[in-house]
C-alpha cells in the first residue's frame, strides 16, 4: 500500500501541475498530450521500481549498474562528440 500511495500522490502533484499550465496557457494540444501519457508512465514505472529496488534491499546493487550505465552514457557521448 506505500507504493501506491507514493505513486497516487506523486501522479496527483503532476497533474495538478499540468492543469495550472493549462489554465496559464490554454488547453494542450495532442502534441502535448502524447507527451503528458509518456510522462505519466515514465513517472509510474519509476515509483514502482523504486520502492522495488528499496523493498528488496538492492539500493547498493542498483547503485553500482547506475554507474555502469552512466559511464556508458558518457563513452557514446564521448564518441559523438568526435
């Protein structure tokens, strides 16, 4: 249940956040909106594996494969730059 009550408070922030964009600038457009469904489920897929990740006591594991992939990150940049 604290999962999903991070995830209901987390997705009701961002929406409230999209409905003061849109009262400041007008409805969305589809563009937007696409864009908006992605987030959502960016958001979503996050809080879960979170609390997965944290719940299975895997934070030093997962701490040292975002290092790898960082560092891989950094190597294709790298490489794009030259």
């Amino acid at each position: 249940m604290i999962t999903a009550e991070k995830l209901f408070n987390t997705l009701t922030g961002f929406v409230a956040m999209n409905l003061a964009f849109d009262a400041k600038n007008g409805d969305p457009d589809e563009t937007i909106l696409k864009a908006r469904a992605a987030n959502y489920a960016l958001i979503r897929q996050a809080v879960i594996a979170g609390d997965f990740i944290t719940g299975k006591g895997l934070d030093k594991q997962y701490r040292k494969y975002e290092e790898k992939v960082d560092m891989e990150v950094a190597e294709i940049v790298s490489k794009q730059k030259n």
